[in-house]
C-alpha cells in the first residue's frame, strides 16, 4: 500500500470518511477531494482489473444497455456542436459502443481502454480503439475535437495528469465530455445510521468527486466553460436497480431543472472547453 497527497492541491490533511472493502477514504481538509488512502501498489491493482467488466454478471449487452442513455444524450450533444467527420476520442471506451454510435453518425471515432478483452471485442467488431491508459496516450496536441470519459476519472491513480494530457489532445475550442460518480453524501448518511454498504466500489474506485472537486480539478487542468449536470442515468439489468437509477435521476434533473442545484450522492455529468487562446496547462 502506499500513501498519497491530495490529488488536486497536493496537501496532506485529511480527515476519515469511512472504512469500506478494507481501504479507508479519507477527505483532504483543504479543498474537500474524497479519495482512497493509503492505496494498493499500480501492479496490484492493476491485476484486480482482470475480469473487471464481467463483474457482478455484466457481458457486453449489459454494458451497452447500462450507459444507452448517457451515450444517447452525448451524441446529441456532439452532432450539435461539431460537423461529421470531426475527431472524437472516448478514453476507457470498453467494448467500444460509444465508438460504434459516434462512428455511425459519420464522426471519427476512436477508443482506448486498458483491458486487452474489452479491446480485442471492439477490434473484432471492426472499431478503431487501441489498448493504451490515459496516462499512455500517444496523440499529438491538438489531435481531437472531443474526447468523452464515462466513469473513468474516479479509477485513476493521477486524475490531474490526465486531465492535463486530454488538455493537450485536445484542439483549441475542443469539447471535453466526461461523467463521474459522486457517492460521499449518501456513504454519511447511511453511515450516520450505521448502515453497512459498499458504495464506494474500492478499490477500483480511487476518487469520489463533489461538483466543487469536479469543477477545481478541470480548471487546474486548463478548462473553462465548465458545465456540472445531473445528466441521463444509467440503466442497470437488474431491475431494482434501474428503478433507484431512474427515480433518482429523474429527482435530481427536476431540482436542477427548477432551481439549478446538484443534489448529492447521484452521478454527475461534465462539460468544459479547452480556450481558444489558453496557454497550455501545467
Ligand atoms: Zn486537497
């Protein structure tokens, strides 16, 4: 295990939200980010990522079904702003489904993903996704007229550093899309009733952002025109859940909707513009 500063303001003050799966996460005191703390080595978590997306019985219909909504809703956004053919990157892209829609709208779309099964699927259905992290990536600047993350930045080791490299892939005026989980309000209240749960998903999940966290971290990488929304909710194959997922959602989009509030524990969707005279991040 090892310890780790602050992502965002890189202190070391935090205080303890709670014990789950046998990690603590903690929140640093100075800008409120909540993060696994100390963390498994890169190489031990990196074998916990073997089999990742057939957890919990999810195969690659399940998947596609789960985020159908969000993709819907980003594509929407993408055909509104930019002309077919423009170049679209969607990091940890998985199977590849957001590659395919964006591909049949006529856009350039292409994926990374750092699961070798995940990529093989795509490959074999003809998509253009390459096995790489996002630390990894190989483009040159200016490379992309956007670039998607669906619940990805909470699993990295180096959130800023990502940031800071799809910053730099990205052209001036370039769109950034990217969705997030945020689960510390609903982990205190249950925990305020001694409710046992594992929300938090850790390891794999190492961060868990609020919008004011959400908000720092794509400024400290250089964004502007950040946009925070409820956003389209996922739709989990198991009822149950899909009933919570929708109630919740469509809760959160009314509040926001009627009086601008993000209200906790629902996931967030993002937007932010790399500046077309913005000196690169550093
Ligand atoms: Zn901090």
């Amino acid at each position: 295990m090892e310890p780790i500063n602050c992502n965002i303001c890189a202190a070391d003050d935090t205080q303890p939200v709670v014990c789950q799966n046998g990690y603590d996460i903690v929140q640093c005191k100075r800008c409120g980010l909540v993060y696994v703390h100390p963390r498994p080595e890169a190489d031990v978590l990196s074998k916990l990522y073997d089999g990742y997306h057939q957890r919990n019985g999810k195969d690659i219909h399940s998947w596609s079904v789960l985020m159908k909504l969000i993709y819907k809703e980003c594509a929407g956004m993408l055909t509104n702003e930019f002309p077919r053919g423009a170049d679209v990157l969607d990091i940890g892209c998985g199977y590849g489904h957001f590659v395919s829609v964006m591909s049949d709208l006529g856009f350039r779309a292409s994926g990374i993903d750092p699961s070798a099964d995940a990529v093989r699927a795509a490959l074999h259905n003809g998509l253009d996704v390459r096995l790489s992290t996002v630390e990894d990536l190989s483009f040159g600047e200016n490379s992309f007229d956007a670039v998607t993350m669906f619940y990805v930045l909470e699993h990295l080791r180096d959130p800023l550093y990502a940031l800071k490299r799809v910053f730099h892939i990205l052209r001036p005026n370039g769109l950034l899309i990217l969705r997030v989980p945020h689960t510390t309000p609903v982990v205190k209240a249950l925990s305020a009733f001694n409710i046992k749960n594992n929300l938090y998903d850790a390891p794999f999940h190492l961060y868990d952002f609020s919008p004011e966290t959400l908000r720092l971290i794509l400024t400290l990488s250089g964004f502007s025109s950040i946009l925070i929304t409820p956003g389209a909710p996922t739709v989990p194959h198991v009822f149950a859940e899909m009933l919570v997922s929708r109630a919740a959602s469509t809760a959160a989009r009314l509040i926001y909707k009627t009086s601008g509030l993000l209200i906790g524990g629902v996931s967030k969707s993002a937007t932010a513009v790399k500046p077309l005279s913005g000196a690169e991040a550093r």
